[in-house]
C-alpha cells in the first residue's frame, strides 16, 4: 500500500458540477441558493435598504465585468490546452516555452475572476449558488506538489474519469503550473515515502509523464471554463438574470441588498487572500517566524505572485469602479456618490490606485527577488492594499448596512 500525504476534500468535478448545475437550473436553485438571514435581516429586525440604483450596478457587473472575464477565461484555457498538447507531442524547448506563455496569460486572467467568487464559481454551502467551480479551477492555497509527484507516477491522469475522482490539489491551474515550471528531475515528496524507492527508476519518464499530465489537466481546466461560463450565460436560466434581476423575480437573490452583500462579499478576497496570504505572510508580517517567508509565496514555481496579484488588483478595481480603469461603468463609486459618500467613494478609488502604484513600483521582476533585497516594497504594497480593506470593512459596510463575511469579522487587522 502507498504511503500519501493527507487528502484534501474534492468538490464536484467538472461532469459533475455541469450535472450540478442542471439540476440547479431545473429545482430553482432551492438547496445552494437558500435567502440567508444574515444577509437580509433576521425576523423582527428593520428590512435593509433597498437603492434605487442597485439594479444599474448589478447589471453592470454582471454582464460588463463578470461575464467579460469570464468569456476571456474560457479562450485563454482553450489556448493554455492547444500549447500544451504540443508541447506533449514534441517535448521541445520551445513548446514548453509556449505553454508557458499560455499558463501565464491564462493565469492572469484566472487571478482577475478569483475576485468575483459570486455565484457558481463559489464554495457551495457558503456562497448562494455556488457550484465550487473556483477550486476546480485553482486549488490554492491547498496546493500540494507531493501529491502532484505521486499522481504522476501513478498516472490516473490518463483516464478522464479517474482525472476527475482526484482531490481538487492534484488539478487545476496550480497542478499544471508546477508541471510546466519546475525545473528539476526530482520530486518533492518529504524523506520516507514510497517515492524515494520509485521514482529513481524512472526518472527518464518524467518529462513524458509530466507532459502528458499537464495535457490533461488543461482539458478538464477548459471544460470547467465552459462550465462555469454557461452557467453565467447560458439563455435560460443564466447567473447573470440572478444579478439582474435581483429583488424583482431571482431565486438566489430575493432583495437587491442581498445581491450586493454576495458582490461586496466577493470583493473580501483582497483582505482574506491577497492582504493577508499573499502579502503578509510572505513578507514577514504575520505568521512567519523569520524575517520573511519566501516559500510561502503564491507562485512559487513560475515566480508569478506579483503578476497575480497586480490581476487579483485589476479585477478589483473593475468590480468597484465597474469598468476596468480607464472605461466607464456603473460601480461601487457611482453607488457610494448617490449616497452622499463621496468622500469615501473617492478614498477608496485612489486606495487602490495607490495599491496598484505600490506594486508597479516594486523594481524587482519577481516578489520573491524583492524579499531578499527589498523586502521594504512588499511590505509597502501591503500597507497601500490595507488602507482600502480597512475601509471596506468599516466604512464601506456600514454605509450600505452589509454584513461582513464570516471571516473578516473576526479579523482585526
């Protein structure tokens, strides 16, 4: 019997979370999607407030940011998927190089989407509608490189059906990147598993196996792409009418109020990740015992924490503004205006313009090179996108009477 690090839980698999979906459309949505109290007012309290602009913002988002990113998310996978079945074909230097490429466009793009965790690409159970396609897409911080060596021994990955069986750390963008990017023979797996006895022997395999591994996962990447896209678009029934037609005959959403908690809840992903795992850890700040943290980091075989959090930044600011910088849209500013907020609306606008600023000023090409020898500019960029969750958290919510996520109540940085 093989010996194997800890499995982690496995969400729906991309049939399965299609299957998911489906029976969603057909049952009205009437377990994932139940009215949460606490997102509208227990019994006896006053009702929330009701905008007269909310609809605007909703649709908006929904169909001018969301579903935008989303479609270009589904035509970057199918390139990430193209590139790297010839690379599998050939093994050669530059097929590798141009999967990377599309690992990396793919990527930033996916790292834009990870801010609109609404709807179906949300934790089922926790998000209304959600269809756990974000972990089926990228799984970290769960990532596991060991288990990714384990399973490519095994080779279960040539088999889609047993490919979707595998815990959600053997998938996913996050597989494929340490498939792609890492540069040695030998595997990661700690001292005393059964891989110290294996994989010597077949270490002419590898580059194959790995290849042929990185193939696969990016079918099942693309498929849940089209997944998750039909179900935000798809003409009956679509994700995107649940935003704009909130209040006014969604099943998820009975109240607009409620749909810009799930928006706003979305927008937490900055303080819970980006702030918080991304940056704070890593650079020392929290949970580090030394100076920095650097193998903590986000992307740690193709150095792209600091591309990813610039994309994390990006999706942000279209999802506040609501038009990615420079276009024009109706957004979280527009709203906080209409409420005599414009002092606010303001602050946070250039709140993350700042951030944007502090990570654009980070010289070094990789956030890991700025621990070692300018570990003041991480901590910088940390600080910047501090002063925006820290208005998110307070003055933000409380000016439109949401609740905060579960997390970040308990949560006083």
């Amino acid at each position: 019997m093989r010996t194997v690090t800890p499995l982690l839980r496995r969400p729906a698999a991309p049939a399965r979370a299609q299957l998911a979906f489906t029976s969603w459309l057909a049952l009205g949505c009437l377990t994932a999607c139940l009215a949460d109290p606490a997102a509208d007012g227990a019994e006896g309290d006053a009702p929330p407030p009701e905008f007269p602009e909310a609809p605007s913002l909703l649709s908006n988002l929904a169909e001018n940011v969301v579903l935008t990113t989303y479609r270009q998310f589904e035509t970057e996978s199918a390139n990430l998927q193209i590139a790297t079945a010839s690379y599998q074909l050939s093994l050669s230097v530059e097929d590798l190089e141009t999967a990377r490429a599309a690992w990396r466009t793919t990527m930033s793009v996916w790292q834009r989407a990870e801010v609109y965790q609404a709807g179906p690409a949300g934790a089922s159970g926790h998000v209304k509608g959600g269809l756990d396609l974000r972990d089926e897409i990228y799984s970290w911080p769960l990532s596991n490189s060991c288990r990714v060596d384990q399973e490519t021994l095994e080779s279960a990955f040539a088999d889609p059906a047993s490919l979707a069986l595998e815990t959600i750390n053997v998938r996913g963008l996050d597989a494929i990147e340490y498939l792609l990017f890492n540069e040695t023979i030998e595997h990661t797996c700690p001292a005393g598993l059964t891989l110290d006895t294996t994989w010597p022997g077949r270490l002419s395999e590898i580059p194959q196996l790995r290849a042929d591994y990185a193939a696969a996962l990016t079918v099942e990447v693309a498929a849940t792409a089209t997944t998750l896209l039909a179900a935000w678009e798809t003409s009956s029934g679509a994700f995107v009418d649940e935003l704009r037609l909130a209040g006014r005959g969604s099943i998820v959403y009975p109240t607009t109020h409620s749909a810009l908690n799930a928006v706003s809840d979305a927008l937490f992903y900055l303080d819970t990740f980006a702030k918080d795992l991304k940056l704070a850890i890593p650079a020392g700040i929290s949970d580090c015992t030394s100076g920095s943290c650097p193998e903590q980091l986000e992307s740690l075989w193709a150095t792209h924490s600091k591309e990813n959090i610039v994309a994390n930044l990006g999706g942000a600011q279209a999802l506040f503004l609501g038009a990615p910088v420079g276009e024009d849209g109706y957004g979280f500013d527009d709203l906080l205006v209409s409420l005599d907020e414009t002092e606010l609306s303001e602050t946070m606008s250039a709140d993350l313009a700042e951030t944007v600023a502090a990570a654009n000023a980070i010289e070094e090409v990789t956030l890991k090179e700025a621990l070692s020898v300018d570990q003041d500019s991480v901590v910088a960029l940390h600080d910047a996108l501090k002063d925006f969750t820290t208005n998110l958290k307070t003055q933000f919510v409380a000016v439109m009477e949401l609740q905060l996520p579960q997390r970040a109540e308990g949560d006083n940085d």
